[in-house]
C-alpha cells in the first residue's frame, strides 16, 4: 500500500518541486494507511460502520443518510464551476494508524513532518502545546490520530475527544446531539458526509464550565484518492464557554480531493463558542491542477437565552471552497457573529459567506466578510439573513468588502434578506475597489517592494477579521495570506 | 393542465387572426418567439430571478383577449383627465394594448419624429423599425417575453432622428378597461438616435373592476450622447397584474434615467435589463413602491457594464404596509475590462406591520479591478428619535409618521427631472400615505361619475 502511494507521486516530482515554494505544506506523511476499496454503496457503509465497531442506531443513521443522498443531486446554484465528480471513484476510509495499534510510536513517525507544519500554522503540539496550554485532536485522513491533554480537561468534566470515541464512551450525547443541528437530510454533502463520515471531534463542555485552554483539531488528508468526510460536533452546556480553533492542510497532489464535512454546534443558555478556522488545503497548481475541493456545512443553534456564537474563518486554500457557517438564533437574547477572509489566487474559486437565521426575540448578528481575489480565480460572497416572524427587535449588520488584485479575476456578492417582521433592522453594506496606487506608489517610496506593500495593505484591510483570531492563529494567518497572494503581482 | 398549455393552442388556433390584425415587422418574430415558448416554461419560484413572484400561477387563469381588434367604444381625451398641472406634455393613449389613433392632438414636432401606433408607423416604415423591433427582449430567455413577443399586434413607437432635442415631454397613459377577466399584451419600441433627447412619462391605469394581466416589453435603444428620461407611474388595481420587461441598450456617452414608480397595484413585477455598451455611458435606474393590503411589488434589475468608463446609480426605496410583499433584485455585472466603472447601488425598505415582507437581494459580479462598485440595503422602521423630536414639538404622531415615510420616499422622487412632474409626484405619494389614493381632480374615473 505504501509503496504504490509513492510511485503515484514520482511523475509528479517536476511540478512538485515547481511548486513547492507556493505550497509549503505539500509534503505527505509516509505513514501506513489502510485504505478500503473505492467506490460507494451500502456495503461501504456498513463496512465503515463496521470497522469503526459502532452501534446500531448509528449504522441506521449513515444507512438512511446514504439512501437519501441516492434521491439528491448535487447543487448547482453556487458561482462556481465544478468538474464531474465520480463519487464511485473516492475511497471513503483511510485510517493511517492501522499498521502499528500503539499511537504514540506512530505519532513519533509523523512528528517531525507535523510539527513543521504545526509551526508554520501556528497549532503546537505536545511540546509546543504545553508552552500555549492547547489541546490538540489531530485528525489525519479520516481517524483522529491523538487528543492530547485530555486527562487535564476531564478534571474539569470537559469531553474532548474522537467522535468514535465518544460514540463508544458517551453514546447518549452523540445520540442526542447528532444531526441535531445538521440533518442528515440538508444537502447533498451534508447527506454524503453523513453516509460515510470516518471521524472527528467531539466536544462536551459541562455547566457553568470554562474552557480552560483553546481546543484545536488539526485535519490533514494524506492518502491520495481519499476523501476526508469528518464530524465536528460541539455542545456548550449551559453558562459555559470554550474556544475552538481548527486548521487544515494537504498534501500537493494533481488530482482534486474530496472534503466535505460537517461542524455542528449547539450552544445552550447564557453559553458561548468561539470557532475560528485557518483553512489551509492545497489550492491546486499556477494552472489549476489539483487542490481540494472543500464542500463543507457548519451550521451552530443558539439555542439557549443569551448565547453566543462565533465563528471566524481565513479561507487561503483549496481548489474549490463551499462553505456557508450559519447560526440559527432561536434563543432570545442570543447573538452570533461571522467574521471571514477568503483569500483566492490563480484558479481558486470560492463561493462562502453565512446564513443568519433570527427566530428568537431580540436577536443580534454581524457579519463581516472580506474577499480577496487575485489571478485567475472567483470570489464570491453569498449571505442570507432571515427574520422570522416572531423575531422581534432583531438586528443585523452586514458588511462584505471586496478587493480585487488583477484585471482576470471575479469579486461577486450575493446577499439575500428575508425579512419578516417589521421590527426588525438590517443593514448591508459591500463594496468593491482595488489597492490604490497611491498607496503602493507610498510604500515604494520608502523602499518596500511593491509584494511587500501588497502584502502589508492586504494585512490591514483584512485586520478587522484577524483580530477576532486566538493571537497563535492570527500570527499565521497573516503569514498565510502573504504566501496565498505571492505571486499575484507583476 | 400546465398553464403554457392554453397559449400554445391559442397561438395554434388564432395565428392567422393575430397577424392579420398587426403588421409585419411584428409578424416577423412570431413562429421564433412561439418556437421558444414552448421551449420554456413559465418561470415558478423555483427559478432564481423569480423566486419571490410565481408567474406560473398568475399565467393559469383563463383571461380574456382582444385579438380580432374590436373596438372598445371609449374616448380616453374625454374621459379621462390626470394631466399633471404646469407641465404640458403631448397627450397619447394606449386602451388596453392598442395605441389610440383616433383625435390625436396637434403637437407641431419637428419633422422626422415619428410617434404612434407601432402597428401603423411599421407599416409605413418596415426597414427602419425591422431593425430594432425584437432586438432586445430575447425570447429564448424569457417565457413571458416569448408570450408578448407572440400576441402583441400594436403598442407605441417613439423614433427621434439624429440630433433633434424634443422640448415637449411626451406622456403615454395605458388604460385597461375590459367586462371580462382581460389579458392585454403591449409592445413599445423607443429609437433615441445619436445626440437626440426625449423625455416620456408612462402611466397605467386600470378603469375596471375585473382581473387584469397586463404584459408589457420595452425596448429602448439610446444611441451616442442622446439622452432619454422614461418615468412609469403604475396606478391601478388590486386585481392587476403586470408584468413588464424593460429593455436599455446605451451607446458611448448616452445618459439614461429610468424611474419606476408604484403607487397602487395588485402584483407587479418589473423586469430591467440595461446594457451599457459604449464608453461613457450613464444610466440612473431608479424605483419606488408603496404597497400595502396584499399588494406585491418585485423590481428585478439587471446592469450590464459591457465597456469601460461607464457608471450607473441605483436606488430603490419600498414602503410596506399590512401584508404587502416587496421583493428587490439588483445584479450589477461588470465585464472582463470594463475598468474605471463606477456603480453605486442603494435599496432600503420601511415595513410598518408584522405582516409585510421585504425579500431583498443586492449582487455584483465583477471581472474587472480597477472599479469602484458599492451596494447598500437596509430594511428597518423610522426611527424613534426622528418621532419623538417630532411629537415634542407637538406634532402628531401620525402626522409625524407620514412626514418621516413622506421624506423616506422623496430622495427617489427627487432624482425626476421635471419640476412639475416632481411636484405632482410630491403631492401623489402624500395622498397615497394619507389613504387618499386615487383622488385626483376633474377626471370621470376619481370622481366617480
């Protein structure tokens, strides 16, 4: 199995190195892996199911998810261009600690690869960790591959583990939880993702807890030909509070990979979550070849009076990104925030943004998204904010800003407002322009390159959404986005 | 039954009818548009661009059509009287969608200025209008522009030669009046040429109680520095519906404003398509919608920024009452190279009740970076300090409601480039606010006679 993985990478070893600058995460981890065969049908189903030892009522979930998905076909309705995709031809399951049961050796094997990339990201792990006090969950392919500090968090009854895990060890939380907020029945990744989905997070943060530390799960496909469907479930019990960080990476490869997952969150009263993703996935090559296609449903219920729900995101990687992190603000009082930066180049496309759905009275929401478009790519925002009738005194306030670096690229904004009650005030507000020569014309005035200036005015439009980072995150992000755009000037 | 059945056999049935009874420039796209038709469906919700008015359903019934041209024993200049005080304009009727030729006034133009019958100056000038008429409104996008495309046998033509600046504003007022459920399908083709201008106000008006469904394309093709005003103050009925497809091609340096107003209505939806095609081309597109009762208003705008150094402004501002629904589309693209465009765009909307809906959705598509291109919408109430300064100083506080919703909707009045029309428009919408619609002077129709 190893062995074929790496004659697979040999022809490519010119485009690799060629590359290689761009992407500093391209590498793979050789590291055995257990893939099953390609394809999907129920018996793939029932093969994951079964490798993973899962109960019952978990194998008739992902049963009826996959029988639902047969009767869907795939939206069309993003700004996007989507090649075919030949789901038959996708392994579904990868599991990288087969070979060798003890986790920490293996761990050992990948560390030095990891840990570069964890430096280069800003996620520490093991010793990194201790220095920032963060609990790391690392998922590589489709198993979670070791969760660290989870003795310290259990002091303060704080679950943080593999979704496997948890469905093994507190079956009624998953169980109760699970597709709760993300029905199997959602959409067309949301339903694959359900059918097959290999592992993930899980959160459970006790009443009147406070999340000690930030956690962190840190995805990275690495077997080619797999895709990686993981599940992401946090709960935030009542007056608790934690903040979860999540960052991804792939290795380079010039076939598309396959991600589509699924976050779920559930905040209960007086709780607040903070989400933030550095999404790093390889973007594909200077011609398009390649990279991740990122189909991914986040969606978070503020369900308790008074909660609270954050999530910000930088989006610098993959090929194709579909994404729309929601909240659904049914608790009265409850508030939810979306702060994002998108950063495209070459022939990156990305259609994201946010749903925002108020159901509850007095309900807050503010959104605030920055696109960057450079190269040959596509940039889109599309935002919904709805006002149910019952929401009464809801508030939103949206902006989208976007910044074009090029005359090939595409900045598009699609906000939809449905409003329903005429208590309601929402405001949105985008605009589009490019850098100003003036200010670059500044720069090299004062001896920086024109990259450089890019890069620093890049910085600074995109502050606003940074500053809501965990500063580890947000050291890197700004590096990320310098490295996204190098190159996009000339 | 699908609803796209019953025309498809009418057309079968009636063709030969129908073009007897039009002209042949107007004959000439029939067989394409029917072709396309029965390609197309009527658009359900389900299509994107329609997602707030279900056309399907409003097409279903079964209406009446004057397609033998019988004449409708009315003459519009006695009966009717909602002249705009101070501002003369040259007077046309268009009663149900045949042009009124009967009585036309003396309105001494200069020569080379075509106005009329669509039907009638076809015939006299095929080749000039075969070129323009079905240029725009494509038949293969469109169910209902393929449905006028194929009914339509008259409506108006303004042509206005090269150069020739037409001082006159000139006023088109459409009335429906009909016994039975009636569906009438207009046609207006306007020809600016290089350097001319125009101005022209179009107003709907429906006489009777009956269901109305009113489809209507507007094609207007402004050449190299002309510049053209079209107003289009819709008031008419709860059981209209109106479906009007407007259709904007500017060349370099032309300068459009395009105003569409809603005062009364049953459903409306408007449709605006502007292609900015030559180099400095400026287009105001505004609108405005008072709704209340079950009224619905969807305004879906489409700018088209093909070249460089073009700029558009946008702004649309609704007023919902009780359970109206407003719909906004606002899709600004901006081409690969079209640099230095400017685009703003603003839509923000006031619901008074519980009950009214506003579904808003402001895009841009852009391909070009060195662009300045904003949009802003809002959905709010008025706001509370603004009242409250008010009723201190001992204002009402209705009245200061209606002053505050009165000064919401006066910034799109304001863009009007006619004073006396701007006046008239003030003095309108403040009755409208005050419930006073429809209340005008003199003419048969308000007073009731």
């Amino acid at each position: 199995m190893e062995n074929k993985e790496i004659k697979k990478e040999e022809p490519n070893k010119y485009v690799k190195e060629l590359t290689q600058e761009k992407y500093k995460y391209g590498f793979t981890t050789e590291v055995h892996t257990e893939i099953i065969e390609k394809g999907l049908s129920e018996e793939v189903v029932r093969l994951i199911s079964a490798k993973k030892g899962e109960p019952e009522w978990l194998l008739e979930f992902r049963l009826k998810a996959y029988r639902h998905w047969l009767t869907m076909e795939m939206p069309t309705w993003a700004h996007l261009r989507i090649p075919e995709i030949d789901y038959q031809a996708i392994s579904y399951y990868a599991d990288p600690t087969a070979k060798k049961k003890d986790a920490p050796k293996s761990l050992d094997e990948v560390d030095p690869e990891l840990l570069k990339t964890f430096d280069k990201l800003g996620i520490p792990l093991e010793e990194q960790m201790a220095l920032s006090g963060m609990a790391v969950d690392a998922v590589m392919d489709s198993v979670s591959v070791k969760t660290t500090f989870k003795e310290t968090l259990m002091e303060k009854g704080i679950i943080f583990c593999s979704i496997s895990e948890a469905v093994r060890e507190h079956p009624d939380l998953v169980q109760k939880y699970l597709g709760s907020v993300v029905p199997y029945r959602d959409n067309y990744f949301a339903a694959l993702n359900s059918a097959v989905f290999s592992d993930g997070s899980f959160v459970y943060i006790p009443k009147g807890v406070r999340c000690p530390m930030e956690l962190s799960t840190y995805f990275r496909i690495n077997a080619a030909n797999t895709g990686q469907f993981e599940r992401t479930l946090i709960v935030a019990d009542d007056d608790s509070y934690v903040s979860y960080l999540e960052g991804c990476t792939a290795p380079m490869r010039d076939e598309n990979q396959l991600h589509a997952a699924i976050v779920e969150i559930v905040v209960n009263d007086r709780a607040e979550v903070k989400y933030s993703t550095v999404q790093n996935w390889y973007p594909g090559d200077a011609e398009g070849k390649g990279g991740v296609y990122n189909f991914v449903t986040k969606r978070g219920h503020c369900k308790g009076v008074d909660s609270k729900l954050s999530w910000t995101q930088v989006e610098t990687g993959s090929a194709i990104t579909w994404k729309y992190p929601s909240c659904i603000l049914s608790g009265d009082n409850s508030i939810a925030e979306f702060y994002s930066v998108a950063v495209t180049n070459n022939h990156q496309q990305a259609d994201t943004g946010t749903k925002m759905i108020h159901l509850g009275r007095n309900t807050r929401s503010t959104i605030v998204s920055k696109g960057i478009s450079a190269g040959l790519s596509e940039n889109s925002y599309r935002g919904l904010v709805r006002v149910a009738e019952k929401a009464d005194n809801a508030r939103n306030y949206s902006q989208c800003d976007s910044l074009l670096l090029g005359d090939k690229c595409g900045a598009h904004t699609f906000p939809y407002m449905d409003i329903r009650n005429e208590t309601a005030i929402v405001e949105h507000e985008a605009t589009t322009s490019k850098i100003s020569e003036d200010q670059i014309f500044y720069c090299n005035q004062r001896g920086i390159s024109t990259e450089d200036a890019i890069g620093l005015i890049v910085n600074g439009y995109a502050k606003e959404v940074i500053n809501k980072l965990p500063m580890e995150f947000a050291v890197e992000a700004q590096k990320l986005l310098s490295i996204s755009l190098e190159g996009s000037v000339g | 039954m699908n609803p796209e059945q019953q025309y498809i056999e009418l057309f079968e049935q009636c063709e030969a009818m129908i073009c007897k009874h039009s002209a042949e420039v107007l004959n000439a796209p029939r067989a394409r548009a029917f072709a396309d038709f029965k390609q197309l469906s009527f658009p359900t919700r389900k299509i994107e661009a329609y997602k707030y008015t279900d056309a399907a359903k409003l097409f279903a019934p079964d209406y009446g059509l004057n397609l033998n041209r019988l004449d409708i024993p009315v003459n519009p200049y006695d009966v009717f009287k909602c002249d705009v005080p101070n501002l003369s304009t040259a007077l046309y009727f268009m009663v149900n969608d045949r042009f009124y030729g009967k009585a036309l006034p003396k309105n001494n133009f200069p020569a080379g200025l075509l106005i009329g019958s669509l039907k009638e100056l076809s015939t006299q000038y095929p080749d000039l209008l075969a070129k323009y008429y079905g240029k725009l409104g494509d038949t293969s996008k469109d169910a209902i522009v393929a449905l006028n495309t194929m009914l339509a046998q008259d409506g108006l033509l303004l042509y206005v030669p090269k150069g020739m600046a037409v001082e006159k504003p000139i006023q088109l007022v459409n009335i429906l009046r009909a016994d039975v459920n009636f569906m009438v399908n207009r046609r207006v083709l306007i020809i600016i040429e290089d350097g001319a201008q125009a101005r022209l106000l179009m107003c709907d008006h429906t006489m009777d109680k009956v269901d109305f469904l009113a489809t209507q394309v507007i094609e207007v093709f402004v050449g190299a520095g002309a510049t053209f005003d079209l107003y289009e103050l819709e008031e008419s009925t709860t059981s209209t519906t109106r479906f009007s497809n407007l259709y904007v091609h500017q060349e370099a340096d032309s300068n459009v404003l395009v105003n569409g107003i809603t005062l009364h209505n049953g459903t409306t939806r408007n449709t605006t398509h502007v292609t900015l095609a030559g180099q400095g081309a400026h287009i105001d597109l505004c609108g405005m919608a008072i709704a209340d009762k079950h009224q619905h208003v969807d305004n879906n705008t489409f700018i088209d920024h093909a070249v460089n150094d073009c700029t558009s402004n946008e702004l649309f501002k609704y007023v919902l009452d009780d359970s109206a629904t407003g719909a906004f589309a606002g899709k600004v693209l901006v081409r690969e190279g079209a640099q230095h465009t400017s685009s703003q765009q603003t839509n923000r909307n006031l619901c008074v009740t519980r009950q009214a809906r506003m579904y808003t959705q402001p895009q841009l598509e852009i391909y070009a970076d060195d662009v300045k291109c904003s949009h802003g919408a809002t959905v709010g109430q008025l706001d509370e300090s603004a009242l409250f300064y008010m009723r201190q100083r001992g204002i009402g506080e209705k009245e200061a409601r209606l002053l505050l919703m009165f000064a919401f909707v006066g910034e799109v009045i304001d863009t009007i480039r006619l004073d006396a029309l701007r006046d008239r428009l003030h003095l309108l919408v403040d009755k409208r606010f005050r419930g006073e619609m429809g209340k005008c002077q003199g003419c048969t129709m308000c007073s009731g006679k």
